[in-house]
C-alpha cells in the first residue's frame, strides 16, 4: 500500500529545517531513546528486543549443521534476513517478501559479514563435511520510523550473546560464538532539504532519500547503502560520516553493555 | 498501582469483573473502567446507549472504557475508537485521488470520502479538478451525507470551509478531542489565546494549526500531553494549568 | 500427539516434570498497547511461549471481493517467527498456519459485533516469538486483548485455553514434553463471562469422562487467565489515583 504524503506536511518539515529544528523537537543528530535487551526468547540461541523510540523489532539467532560449499570446504555460513510482515505497520501487506525487507536484511547482512567479526572457519566441523551454518532472522513489529538502525543493532546484540547448542548437534558442549567486533549502523535520512540521524515515521513519509552506514570497532566502513530517490554530494556525506563515527561507538557500547 | 492490581486478582474468583470500586474513594470514584464483557448494569428498566448491548437480564460493555450513566441510559466512553463519519461533521481530509469531476478523500475513518464537482466552492470545469485541488492537498470539509453502506459525501460549501494552504496538521484520537476543546470550548480558546495561532479541531480526530515556530510548537506539546495521559485522570484544569506554564516559560 | 507412554511424564507423587499439578496452568503474563505503529496490540507470555498480537482498522476490505456487504471481515494471520522453534521455520506459506487463521478469525467473528462494519476488514496479526506447546490458544488470547486495547466492540473477551492427557492422566495446559509425548490435546476458546466455546479442536485419544474432564480445567483456566486480562487492560489505562477522564 503507497502511503497517502499531505502537502502540508512537506511544507512543515521545510519550514522546521530552515530553523534548524525537527519535529519531534530532536536536534539534528539526535537519535531516539533506545532500550535493548537479550537473551528474552526460549528456542532462539540468541535474541534481542531492540525497543528504538516507538519502532519495535525482535532478532534471533538459530544455528544448523550443514555441509560446507566445495569451494570452501572449512567454512562455515552466515545469512541474515529480515522479514516486514504486516505486523509492523498498516501499510505492510501480505505476500512474498517485498524488495523492502530484502533490503533491509541484506544491508544488516553485509554490516555483520563484512566486518569479520565472524571467523567462518572457527564454524568448521569437519573439513569438507560439516560446518556451522548461522542464521539471523529480524522481525519487524512496529516500524515508527529507522527500522535499519534497530534491526542492525539487534541482529549483532542477538549474534554476540548466541550459544552454539553443539550438543544438540552431537558435537561436544554448548558454547558462546566467538564474535570478535560489535559492527553498527547509522542512518540519515534527507528530510526538509537536510540529512538528520535516526528519521520518525513522519519524517520518513515526507523526506526524501537515506543512506546507512555501518562501521566496525575501528571505525572503517562496511556496508553503505543510498537507498530511495535522490541524490547527495560528497560534502554531505563527509558530514554524516563524521556523525557516524560518534554514534556507532556509542551504540557499540550499548551492545556491549550487555554482556555482563 | 500495585495495590489495584492485587485488588483486581482478589476479585477474580468471583464471578464477574468489576462489581466491587476499585478507586477507593479517591478522586473519580464514581467513574468505573471497565472490559468487553462485563456487566454493567440489570437491562430492566435501563436503556443502553453505545458501548453496551443488553444480553438477557444484564447490560454488558461492549468496549474498553469508562461507564456512563445519564438520564437512565447506561453507556460506555471508549478509551479508544476509529472514527465513524456522521453527516454534519466537520473533517479534514487528505485528496487521495482525483477524477474528472470528483474528488475522494481520506478522513481518517475506515472510507474514503468523495467530493463531487458541484459541492467544492469552486466553478470547476468538466476534467479541471486537479487543478483546484490535487493528491496530497489538505481540505476542511463537512459530511453531506453518509449511507447504510458507509458511502460518504463531503461538501465544501459553507462558511470557512477550504483547501488549507498554510500551517500544520496535526491528530488526536476521536476519543480526545473533548479534552482538547474543554468545556464550551474553554481549553482550545486558552490555547489559541496563549499560542497566538490558529486552530481547527475537526470530528475526525485532525486537528490544524496555523501560527509562528513557538506557537505552532506549544499546541503540538499540549496534543501530545493529552494524547499520552487523556484518558487518564487529566482535567481540564490540569491541561490549563500546563498551558500557562508553557506560556510563562 | 508423538508417542504413548514410552516418557515418563508424571512423577510419583502425581506432579508433574515441572512441577505442576494436574489442574495447574503455567504462568501467563500480559501487556496491553506494546506496539505503537498498530491500532491495538498485546503481548502475552504463556509458560515460555510468547506472542504479539496488532490490529488494524477496521479499514475498507481490499480486496473489493472479500467485502461483506453486511459485516466486517476479520482477516487474521497467524504466524511463527523462524527463530520460535526449536529448528528454524523457513518463513513463507505453510498449511498448518492457513488452517488455524482460519479457526481463529472464525472464533474472533463470534465476539466481534462485525455488523457494526459493512464493508471493511479488522486485520489481526498474530505473530509467534517463542514456542513451547499451545500457541494457537495463547494467540487468540494476544488477539482478544489487542482487539479490546483497539477499541473493537466486543460481546465478551475470548481465552484460549487446552487440556490434554499424559500417561492416561488428564492435565491442564500441556507443555512441550507433554505436547510431544502426550496422548491427547483439547485446546479451546471459550468465552471467560458466558461460557461459551467459540474454538475447539482436538487430536489423540480421550473418553467421554476424560473429555469432560478436560473442559472442566479449560473452563477454571479460562476464569484465571481473563483476570489476567482484565488486569493488564486496566492497568494501560487506570491511572494511578484511580480517576477517570
């Protein structure tokens, strides 16, 4: 369902921009309050709640003994998908899944992948017979606004307080997966003529195009995403990159926070 | 709190919800929240008004809210509820779509409204609709007419009614706008007062507002406060009280 | 139903693994209005299982061949997160979630007053997060209390509940050994103020005296777990002091 976009609310979200305002009353790279929490479901061996602002998602993490690909044979796997179901919103309608949502996993899936926090040999069984296979699956229930931040956010905190159930696989004794880095993603979204960080539903549905960034511990980049119409300079990028940097080290931090 | 919901549990066994005051004689004691149902009152005698149907010897809440008794009829204030258009009311809708000679709009009710050629305020030429008003414009109209099948006519003919141009729309649940208007109006004239802006409440739950940053800024705060805690104990006084400080400040 | 008495279920003393009596349910827990994007929505914590439920509308039923000319329609999905079970669920279409949409939106249509909306759809959308034998009921229970938080006139509320049988014992609110090992399942909708069932299945093996057995526990667990419900209603709404608007 396209969402219905009121003239009116175009023109006020100009008008807060002009004045450097936004509206919600947040500065400009101010994000939403955020509450995480982990391990909170039975039959996943990882999970979190990511509680982002009025945006709710739920990730788990489920493991599998597979057989590795020719190519690779001392490798395991990792596959991260994110899944909009209607749940999350009246414009969400049912069927396959939408280009949206495998966006969404795919950008979360390339943060976590690309930064190396897993060691796809460390998930090794048996060389060319067995490895571990992870998946991540992210579930939308309330989409008010960045549902990347939070469901990237959730896929790692589920990720780094996962316990491989190795005796369910008849291979030894439970034990937490190794996850080396906490990767974290930022978005900014064109709203009013200017990127702000971490956009509600309201200045989703007036603004215009968004990029993701997601950094690892040392600050290096690992997936960029510009997503929806429109275009943006290399200046405008250094600016948010800048922001990003702040952000994701604090969101990292939130993460880590966790595993007391 | 905590100690109503241990009152509730002790209730439970019995038979059903709510019979005994749960506020203790506290400020709104008379008011009584209650559940899908649960009885509320014997049918004899009593009539039933909207949230309660009567089902053998007992009246029943067919909706969360609050019981209302009132010249004998026994009914139920929703806490929440989607808004149903009645003909008169006034609503601002959003254009949808557009026609040759029509217009739909979305009001914030399950339909969409339609507003023909011959009831905008404007001489519209056959196929030039689009030109007065397009997708996305925001208009203040009045339900002409509503149907057994939920069909909606709107009509922009009449004093103030237009396409609005300028300020902000904002929305509050249906079941809210009486808190926001006060009695006689008295709140919303405060607030029009201490913001300097201009303000629409419209039936529908939409509410437009026109004024300077600060204005516009301060009633959005005062919607939001009654959004967040309308249903609960907030008064009218409680809601003034705020406005005059957000003013002094 | 998987096995017949080849687990041991009970202990001696008649308890059972966890702990519980016979007639004894897990523990439930309830929040109301959890998902703010939904125009109603309930979680609700059932022993381990846990479920969400969001409404929306009711809103004009798309598309124009399910419209009802004189009642709403009431569109539910029923669904599993893949991390909910113990193997992962590849999400897309599966017949046993079709099947128990079906039997709940026909349960919910039985206490929605859908006459009141000719034309429109209420969507309710049950999600599964973590599963642990008994997810249908512990649905239609999220669904009865989103639907109220969502202001859906309602005749009365609606528990899920369920019975079963282990080593030929009737026992209330089957968990997942007793689900997996046991001989019988009866799990219900009953309506907590009337009586009424509006949900009813079952699968294994009971008798007369068994059966009747098992409503009797659906019906005293339904009593408790609408408290439950009430309670968690109120509790969004009742302020403090106990005011009203």
């Amino acid at each position: 369902m396209v969402e219905l976009v009121p003239n009116l609310l175009k023109q006020e979200l100009e008008k807060l921009a002009e004045n450097d305002k936004r509206i919600d009353g947040r500065s400009r790279w101010e994000s939403r309050e955020i509450t995480l929490e982990t391990n909170c479901l039975y039959n996943a061996e990882g999970s979190a709640k990511v509680v982002w602002g009025e945006t709710v998602i739920y990730a788990g993490v489920k493991f599998e003994v597979r057989t590795p690909w020719p190519d690779r044979p001392t490798q395991g796997s990792l596959m991260c998908g994110a899944e909009l179901r209607p749940v999350a919103g009246r414009k969400y309608e049912p069927g396959p899944p939408s280009p949206e949502s495998i966006e969404l996993g795919r950008v979360v899936d390339r943060g976590i992948r690309e930064s190396g926090c897993i060691d796809m040999d460390s998930l090794c069984i048996i060389p060319g017979e067995k490895v571990l296979g992870i998946m991540i699956d992210i579930h939308v229930l309330s989409d008010k606004g960045n549902i990347f931040d939070a469901c990237a956010l959730g896929a790692i905190a589920a990720l780094r307080t996962a316990i491989v159930p190795a005796e369910r696989f008849d291979i030894g004794e439970d034990y937490p997966l190794s996850v080396s880095m906490t990767p974290t993603m930022c978005s900014f979204t064109r709203v009013g003529g200017r990127y702000v960080l971490d956009a509600n539903e309201k200045e989703e549905l007036g603004g215009e195009e968004r990029i993701h960034i997601t950094l690892g511990d040392q600050g290096h980049l690992h997936s960029l995403q510009k997503g929806l119409k429109g275009t943006f300079t290399p200046a405008e990028f250094d600016e948010i990159l800048q922001v990003a940097q702040n952000r994701c080290k604090e969101l990292a931090d939130l993460v880590n926070a966790q595993e007391e | 709190m905590n100690l109503n919901n241990r009152l509730f549990y002790h209730g439970m066994d019995g038979r059903r919800f709510g019979e005994k005051d749960m506020s203790g004689g506290q400020k709104g004691a008379e008011l009584r929240l209650v559940t899908p149902g649960e009885a509320i009152g014997a049918s004899s005698g009593g009539r039933v008004g909207s949230g309660a149907i009567i089902q053998g010897k007992e009246i029943i809440a067919t909706k969360l809210g609050w019981v209302k008794q009132k010249n004998g009829v026994t009914s139920v204030d929703p806490i929440n509820s989607t808004y149903m258009p009645r003909s008169g009311d006034l609503v601002i809708g959003v254009i949808e779509s557009v026609r040759n000679n029509l217009w739909f709009a979305e009001v914030n009710g399950p339909f969409n409204g339609l507003l023909p050629m011959s009831l905008a305020p404007w001489k519209v030429e056959f196929g030039a609709a689009r030109e007065h008003m397009d997708i996305g414009d925001i208009m203040l109209a009045r339900v002409q007419e509503v149907d057994e099948a939920h069909n909606i006519v709107l009509t922009m003919k009449g004093v103030g009614l237009r396409k609005l141009k300028e300020g902000i729309m904002s929305q509050i649940s249906v079941n809210n706008i009486q808190t926001l208007r006060g009695e006689n109006n008295s709140t919303v004239n405060m607030l029009k007062d201490a913001s300097d802006c201009r303000i629409i409440v419209a039936e529908n739950g939409r509410v437009w507002v026109d004024g300077d940053d600060d204005g516009v800024e301060l009633v959005r705060s005062v919607i939001e406060m009654i959004q967040d805690s309308g249903h609960k104990a907030t008064t009218e006084n409680e809601i003034q009280e705020f406005i005059e400080k957000r003013r002094n400040a | 139903m998987g096995g017949y008495g080849d687990v041991k279920l009970l202990r001696d003393d008649g308890s059972r693994l966890d702990g519980r009596q016979v007639d004894e349910m897990r523990e439930v827990e309830i929040e109301a209005g959890i998902l703010p994007a939904a125009d109603g929505s309930a979680w609700v914590k059932h022993g381990l299982n846990v479920a969400v439920c969001a409404i929306y509308g009711p809103m004009e039923a798309h598309p124009r061949k399910i419209q009802r000319q004189d009642r709403a329609v009431i569109d539910v999905r029923y669904n599993m997160a893949p991390f909910s079970t113990s193997d992962r669920i590849r999400p897309g279409f599966n017949r046993r979630s079709r099947e128990i949409s079906k039997v709940t939106a026909e349960a919910l249509e039985s206490v929605v007053l859908v006459e009141r909306y000719p034309r429109s759809k209420i969507r309710v959308e049950i999600e599964i997060l973590a599963a642990e034998a008994g997810t249908r009921c512990v649905g239609i229970t999220a669904a009865a209390v989103a639907l109220a938080d969502a202001g859906i006139p309602m005749r009365d509320l609606i528990v899920g509940v369920a019975s079963g049988k282990i080593e030929d014992t009737v026992v209330l609110d089957l968990d997942k050994a007793e689900d997996n090992y046991g001989q019988a399942d009866l799990p219900m909708g009953i309506l907590p103020t009337t009586g009424e069932i509006a949900f009813l299945q079952m699968d294994g093996d009971l008798s007369v005296d068994e059966y009747n057995t098992c409503v009797e526990y659906n019906m005293k667990a339904a009593k408790e777990i609408h408290a439950i419900m009430v309670d968690a209603l109120r509790r969004r709404y009742q302020s403090s002091n106990g005011g009203g608007k």
